[in-house]
C-alpha cells in the first residue's frame, strides 16, 4: 500500500471494519512518513483509497 500524498510505502494500518450493507471492507492507514490518514476500501469487485484528513505539515 502506498501513501497517497507522497507515494511512500511506510504506511501503517491504524484499524478495519466491514460495511455489510455496502460490501465493503474497510481499513485505515496512517503513512509514518508524512503523517496523511487515508481509507482503503476493498469490496464488490471494485478497490479505491479515500484521503481522510490532512497530513502533518513539516
């Protein structure tokens, strides 16, 4: 999984959960380089990530 604000590699996963109602499985990663929070989403055939909150300004 890459970071999508600065394509690093280092991301950890904070927690997961499952949208029954949507078919998605969901978990939430923190890049420990650049600090960004972003979802990834895996379900129905279909894989995104969604930015979730800004990333740590240095």
């Amino acid at each position: 999984m890459k970071c999508p604000y600065c394509g690093s590699e280092g991301v950890e996963a904070v927690k997961s959960w499952d949208m029954p109602k949507m078919g998605y499985r969901v978990t939430h990663y923190r890049c420990k380089n650049c600090g960004g929070l972003f979802n990834h989403y895996v379900g129905r055939g279909k894989e995104f990530v969604l930015r979730v909150g800004p990333r740590r300004k240095t």
